[in-house]
C-alpha cells in the first residue's frame, strides 16, 4: 500500500503522545499496524512494552494480523510477538485481574444477557426490587422484576462507568449498587463494567494518606510500570469515563498515548461514551501531536460528498475541524445513489427486494486493479435505525420472495419460523400447548419434516415433563433436551440440503444454532434450578422476555456468515462494509430519532448526580454521526427510503433525507432499467477475499477433531449442555498454574498451603453443595499427589502460561498459552499441557497441539524444545511424554493451512463413519444417526 504523507507522518510519530482523527475508511488499521512497526525499532521496545486495544474481537484479528505481516515484511523475525497484546480493553483488564488479583482468579465473565438474566434470578439480592423509581409528580415506587430489570442493569452500568456523585444519590440506589456488586462476588461473576472498574480502581496511585498497598495492588501496578511503554487505543471517540481513568492508570508511568478516533463516528453516548475524550485529548495530554488522515479509500466520491454534507451540519464547536475527501478507486455512475420515497412500508419493502434483486449479478471491483466480479447476496446490507420496529415489512417481502437473509444480533432470531418450532417444545413441556401444535409449528416451518417424525420426537419432550423427584438434574437440561429432540425428528443438515437446498438450509441451522446460544445464556444462570422449574421458567422467558433481552444485542457471527442479506441497525454495522448499502424508513422522528419519553436512567440515578449527563438522551448532533457512520458503509451503492409509518409521529420524511434529495449526486427516481445486454452481469460470486483467522487452541483441537463439530459450535453457535462437574478440570488447571508461577519466583509450595490453593480457585457453578465438597476433597489429594510426585522437579520450571502465538501459513494463527515449560532430569527442554477427565482430547489432538506449542515457543523465544508432555492429572490414566517430532511439525503446519482454507470455503464435512470422536461428541444427535449394536 503506498502511504501519503499524512499517514506517514502518524506512522513515523513514535515519541510523545499522539492524536490521529482518522475519518471512515482512511486505512487506519494500516497506519496503526506500520506504526507498531515502527515503535519496534526504537531502542529498548519490545513487543511486551506496546498494549494496542480495539473496539471488538474482531477488529482486534484483523489488526494483529496486519501487524505480524509488516513486522515480518519490515523486520524479518521478531521475537517475542504473542507479548503484544491487541485486543478489547475488556480482555486485557481480566488478563491484568486474573494473573494479579487472586479474588479474580476463578471468576467467570457474564454477557450482557447473562448479567440480566441473573439480576431477574435474584430481583431482591441483585438490590432491583429494593430500588426505586422516581418521577415527577408521583410517589416513588419500587422497580419490577422482567419489567425494569434492564432499566436497573443499565443504572447499575452508569454509576460504575460514569463520573457519579455519591452524595446526591439516594440511599435506595447505593444499595442496590452495593448489593448488585456483592451478588457478582459470592457468584464468582464479573460483568463487562466490573472487570473495567476494578482494574481501573487498582491502578489509582494510592493516597499519601493511605495504608500501605494490598500486595495485589502493588503486584498490578508494578506490571504495568516495569512492561507498558506505549498504549494505542482505536475508536477512541467511543470510550466513556471508566475506560479513560483505565488508560490514564496505564500511562501514569511515563507510557506514550496514541489514540485513533473520528469524532464524527461517535454513536455509542446514549450508553456513557463521551465524545469530550477526543475533542479535548489535545489540551489534556501535554505535548500531544493531532494528525487527521482524511482521505476516504473506501466509498465513491458521491457516498463521501453525501456523508460529509450531513455530518458537516454539526455546531463546528461541537466538532474537530476536517473535511473528507475521496480517494479510492470506486467511482460514481448516474444511479448509485437513490433517495425514493413510497406510498406505504410494503411497497418500500417490495422496492428494496426489487433493486437487490436487479443488482445481483452487476460487475463490482473489490480493490485498485482487481478483476471483477458478480454481485451477490452477502453484498448488501439494509441498515435500520431500529430494526425491532421497522423491519418487519422487510423480513415479510423477503420470505415470500425466498431471498435469503440473517439478521444481526439475536432480536428477531424468535420470529424466524423455525425457531418459533423451537419454542414450542418448551411451550409443551411447561404445558401450554399440546403435542398437535408443536407438530403444526414444525411443519410449518417448512424443512422438510414429516409428521411420524415429529411424532417420535414428542417422546424425548415427554421425557422432560415426567421427570421425578431423585433423578439426576443434570440428565435434564434444556439444551440436552433440545439436541436430543432435533436428532430424534431428524434435523439433520444433509437432510435438510435434500430436501430445501443448501442455502435455506443452511440459514436455518443457522438460526437453530443461535436459539442454542440463548439457551445457553438462561440455562447457565438457572442450571441449579428443579427441571421443572427451569423449564417452566425458559418457556416464559422465551414468550415474554427474550427478545428483548437481546434488543441491543450486537454479537459477533463467528467466523463465517451465510450467503445472505445482512439486516442490521446502524450500531452494529459499525466498522463494517458492503458494495450495496440501504437505509430504509428514514422518517421524521425515527432516524433522527427524537428524543424518548417514558422511564430512562434518570428516572433511578438523578441526573444532578451525573457529570454531562444530557449526552444519555441524545442529540440530532448524535443521529448525524449516526447517519454519517450508516453512509460511509456503502462502497458505491447507496439507497435511502422513505416511507409513512403508523403512527402521526413518523408520518413526515426524515430531515436527512430531505437533506440527501438537495445532494446533486443522488437521483430521486430510480433510472430507466437499461438494456440487459449492456450491463455486463457475471456469475454472482462471494468476495474472494481471504479474510485473516485466528484460533485459540482449543478451537483448533475442536476443528482438528472433527470439522463439522467446529462448524456446528463456532459457526452455527450450538452449545454444549451442561454437566455439574463443568470448572473442574480448569480449576486443577489454575492451581498448578500458581503453583508452578511460584516456582518460578523460587517459592515451593508446601502440603500445608493445598487446601488454601484448592479454595482459591476450585469453582465448579453448576454443582450442588454435596458434589461441591466431593470435587474439593478430590482436588485437594490430586494436588498433594502433584507435589509428592514432582516437588523436586518444581525448581525446574521455566514458564508458566506462557502466551504464545503461532504462525506457521499466511493469514492464519493460532493463539494460547502453554501450560508449563520445565527442565528434566536429563537437561532437555519439556513443554507440558495438564490433562484431566474434563479436559481431555484425543491423544493424536493432544500430540498436535504440544507440537504447536512448540513451533509457538520458538517464534517467541528463538529455542526448540526437546521433548513433549502430556501429564495427566487423574491417577488412573497414563501420562505420555515423547520426543518433538520434526516431520510432524511440518505436518502440523500444513494440517493449519488446511483448517483456514475449509473456513474460508465454508468446507467443513462431517466423518465420514461412526467413530470414537462422535461417541463422545456433544453434538452426534444432529450430525448423523447412532449405530445399532449387533
């Protein structure tokens, strides 16, 4: 990629703290990726010293990626590259808390989702129906379970993002924050929020006044002194308080800032983001250096003029000074860009599904000098300012005309009709309908199911309605259930290809994979629930709760997505692109959205208590950079519409597109359809882009495995059911982890601390108390066994957890930790990975990964290890320890080369007979059918 000067200039920024304002599609991940080239040329940096945090995970792939490539390309072999951390804010704060902080250690990290769930679980100890609600001119009252729990999540989230006068608040509302907190501590639980606000909190420099530091404090804070010299925050315009007090506690050392943001893609203030963090950074960091790249590489110049004249609207005061421009290689045509306005919702529908469908097929250039290729489906998106309220006429016009679609996030996954079939098993077994219903939802989901089989799959249901008293809870799970009732009726993915084809089938193992995700999220938090309970509970969940609970949801897919339509909200399209972009029921008091009466936050948490507090309800200033960010995803093809709604509110077209009818690049007729012949259509073929992947180890044993079974849990998003025992094979995990950490610091952990290190991090969420105590006493003579049997050994250790990062084919890396690193008695070099019942693979997967482990050691160290370990933690199984083997690195290499390339190809088929990995696969009921002993 050639540079222009204002890119080089930020690259070549390596001293001091530094502001980049970089506008959509500026290619600001290349910037940032040659910059941290660049810093590791400097004197005295390492990768251990840089800590690059980005918005999502995603985004945290594609920018490691960019970066161990140019390193590579620049520098040749670097080591030490799995210590420079790219990811969220969120992941390194918990790396931070659970390595430092032991009252962390076995905590586990609640969804969104997760966190609500277990606030309605627990409406009194959570502080919800304690607290209460305030509104003028009426007595206060208390707050309701399922009604107001996200209001109260949302409160809870405020008064520990935010800067928050405890004394105006009232005593109610910092009871329910004391009690929400301490009903994450006796769980074990952190939310998003809490892993911020603690690591935050533990980097504050202590009070001259105060008592001497917790040892943990100190242990955080000198991390932080000793390997933080350079911190680069993206998307910096959407931090919030919380998450600024986290950077400064991580430059308060003398660390250089660099952040990367645009002020006009703030979209995130109605949840605290404050966009005063980049237009004040400047004046706060001293000395700080402002770059704007403002050369958009990604839209057509009519999509940027477009954009920019919308967002250019904004009070300059309110604003950093810049203007974009266009300067990629996408140009504009007569037609690109419509504003159309329709008589009714059905009509705007029918006109969306018409262009797309006229489009598919339409030569479309991905990159400077490409050759072209056809338009497909998953080149379009149609972003919603809501699609909870708006896009139903759209999903409607969609299904009668076949065109295939997902919808991000998990709203409206309840309204697609297979996963209405679904319900309607947990409606049976909670007794509101009868078996005759549940078998009309599934024939009426239209997959090709006949009704003996329907019939056969009642009997699993009737299973989970006559469970007794003294069975075991655990063989009655929700999700267990649910596998067993899709395997009984035949719901398989090569059945369903047969007889709908692959696309719809494909869509709809898509959507029965999601419905698998929320069970998840419930049945995690109400797994120690009676089944009855827990049944009756999920099938009113499911009517009345779930759709909401997942309103806001903006999940990353995984991997790969469906040859489909992408139907999202504006939100969750962010830091995403399409060839064709639509921005439908652009109405007056919808997109910009007014501003909503009714109860908010500030209706439990007084608005006086709350520093900038207006930025919560929102701004046409807000629903500008809304429409900016919604613009500039489109490459070239851009559509807004305009239709009535029903109520008198949205009756009136949206300023904005107002706005767009004066732009003289958008046409507000659709042109005359021109002659077939001239408009060149190619066979409709997916972007052949090859995206970057990266695995974590144990994503890779699963594909190792068996392909399919990744497909269905990373790509489709089943689940595992539950087993009481989940936690205790990591458990035993972290306990040598900290015994051997130790170890290193030259402390030999004694039999008389076991017990102590058992407690601190046994954590096994869905046993009941009798087993709890058992999996205690069990893990307590595992690890005295350990030490009797390796306490001479300890001295030997080299590294424990060691972070390493593999990449042995371009595009693709695998990413871990390495269990121990140790000397044997011989002087060779040992790489161990701890085996327990729990955590056990295959053998030959066991194999592959330690010579992962090994190739991983050598990128980050330099050295070859000797010898390869499996020690297995349970008495009764053989440990294995074993040569490295040099062919089958080379295989090993070839076999992850292999496993990017079926993802990319969306090529992952099942085995191709029964076998010992389906005998014990979580998900054979829905893969294929069991043999039948002779």
């Amino acid at each position: 990629m050639r540079l222009t000067t204002k890119q080089r200039a930020a690259i070549e920024t390596v001293n001091g703290h530094l502001g980049i304002v970089a506008c959509a599609g500026s290619g600001k991940t290349e910037v940032i990726a040659q910059r941290v080239v660049n810093l590791l040329r400097q004197p005295g940096v390492e990768p251990r010293n840089i800590v690059a945090f980005t918005f999502t995970e995603r985004a945290a792939a594609e920018l490691k990626q960019r970066i161990f490539s140019r390193v590579r390309e620049q520098l040749g072999d670097v080591r030490g590259l799995a210590e420079l951390f790219v990811g969220t804010m969120h992941g390194y704060a918990l790396n931070l808390l659970q390595s430092h902080v032991p009252e962390t250690f076995k905590c586990t990290v609640l969804s969104e989702v997760q966190s609500r769930v277990l606030i309605d679980r627990n409406s009194k100890s959570s502080g919800l129906t304690n607290t209460y609600i305030r509104s003028t001119g009426k007595p206060p009252r208390k707050m309701k379970r399922y009604r107001e729990s996200r209001l109260y999540q949302r409160a809870m989230d405020l008064m520990r993002e935010d800067h928050v006068d405890i004394d105006q608040l009232p005593a109610d509302v910092v009871d329910g924050l004391n009690a929400y907190r301490m009903l994450l501590r006796r769980h074990h639980y952190l939310d998003y929020t809490e892993i911020i606000r603690l690591t935050a909190d533990l980097l504050l420099p202590p009070s001259s006044t105060a008592a001497t530091a917790a040892a943990p404090v100190v242990n955080l804070r000198d991390h932080v002194r000793e390997t933080v010299q350079h911190v680069v925050v993206d998307e910096y315009q959407d931090t919030n308080p919380v998450q600024e007090q986290m950077i400064k506690g991580l430059t308060q050392f003398g660390a250089n800032l660099c952040v990367v943001g645009d002020d006009d893609q703030t979209i995130y203030q109605w949840r605290g983001s404050a966009v005063s963090n980049i237009l004040t950074f400047a004046s706060r960091y001293t000395g700080a250096k402002i770059v704007d790249l403002n050369e958009n590489f990604r839209s057509s110049p009519a999509v940027v003029d477009l954009a920019r004249q919308v967002v250019e609207r904004i009070d300059p005061s309110h604003r950093l000074t810049k203007s974009m421009t266009a300067s990629g290689h996408q140009r504009y045509d007569r037609g690109d860009l419509l504003a159309l306005a329709f008589k009714s919702p059905q009509e705007e529908a029918a006109g969306i599904c018409d262009r797309i469908e006229w489009m598919l097929g339409l030569p479309f250039i991905d990159r400077p000098g490409g050759e072209p290729r056809g338009l497909t489906y998953s080149d379009f998106s149609v972003l919603f300012r809501s699609v909870a309220k708006d896009a139903d006429a759209l999903v409607a016009e969609m299904r009668a005309r076949g065109i295939p679609y997902i919808i991000k996030g998990l709203h409206r996954l309840f309204e697609t009709p297979e996963v209405k079939a679904a319900k309607s098993c947990f409606d049976y077994i909670a007794d509101t309908v009868d078996s005759s219903a549940v078998i009309a939802a599934w024939l009426d989901a239209q997959l090709g199911l006949r009704e003996e089989d329907l019939r056969r799959g009642i009997k699993i249901l009737d299973d989970a309605r006559g469970w007794t008293q003294g069975t075991p809870w655990d063989t009655y799970t929700i999700q267990g259930i649910y596998q067993r009732f899709l395997g009984e009726i035949g719901l398989r993915e090569d059945h369903l290809e047969a007889s709908i084809g692959p696309q719809r089938s494909e869509l709809a193992f898509y959507n029965l994979g999601r419905f698998s995700t929320a069970i998840g999220d419930y049945e995690r938090i109400h797994f120690l629930s009676s089944p009855p309970d827990r049944f009756t509970t999920f099938a009113k969940w499911l009517e009345y709760q779930a759709g909401y609970y997942y309103e806001e949801s903006d999940a990353d897919d995984g991997y790969a997505q469906p040859e489909a339509v992408t139907i999202a909200t504006v939100h969750q399209a962010k830091g995403m692109q399409w060839p064709a972009v639509f921005i439908p029921c652009m109405r007056s008091n919808r997109f910009p959205s007014k501003k909503h009466g009714g109860l908010n936050v500030f209706h439990v948490v007084p608005q006086a208590a709350v520093s900038d507090a207006d930025r919560y309800r929102g701004s046409e200033e807000d629903e500008r950079r809304l429409f900016y960010v919604a613009a500039t995803r489109a490459q070239k093809y851009l559509t807004l519409s305009f239709s009535p709604g029903t109520s008198q509110l949205y009756r009136k077209e949206s300023k904005f597109f107002v706005e767009a009818t004066r732009n003289t690049y958008v046409m507000t007729k659709a042109p005359t359809v021109p002659d077939e012949s001239t408009l060149n259509r190619i066979e409709p073929t997916p972007a052949g882009s090859k995206p970057d992947i990266v695995f974590s180890f144990s994503e890779l044993k699963y594909l190792f495995e068996c392909p399919y079974q990744f497909k269905l849990r990373f790509l489709y998003g089943f689940d595992s059911p539950l087993q009481k025992e989940l936690g205790y094979g990591k458990s035993l995990h972290d306990v040598m982890a900290e015994v051997h950490k130790r170890a290193v610091k030259g402390d030999i952990v004694n039999d008389t601390e076991v017990e102590g290190l058992v407690d601190r991090h046994l954590h096994a969420p869905f046993a009941p108390d009798p087993l709890k105590q058992k999996l205690r006493l069990a893990a307590i003579r595992t690890v005295r066994r350990y030490l009797t049997e390796n306490r001479s050994r300890l001295p030997w250790t080299e590294h424990s957890e060691l972070p390493v990062e593999v990449h042995l084919t371009p595009g693709v890396a695998v990413a871990g930790r390495i269990d121990l690193i140790r000397r044997l008695d011989t002087g060779e070099q040992s790489i161990v990975d701890y085996k327990s019942d729990e955590r056990a693979h295959a053998e030959e997967v066991t194999r592959d990964q330690l010579h992962i482990y090994v190739a991983g050691y050598e990128e980050l160290s330099g050295n070859r290890a000797d010898v390869v370990e499996i020690l297995n933690l349970d008495e009764r199984s053989r440990s294995v320890r074993e040569p490295v083997d040099d062919v089958l690195m080379k295989d090993i290499a070839d076999k992850i080369a292999e496993a990017g390339d079926r993802i990319r190809r969306n090529d992952m088929p099942r085995k191709t007979t029964w076998c010992d990995t389906c005998a014990t696969c979580d998900f054979s009921s829905i893969c294929r059918d069991r043999p039948t002993s002779p």
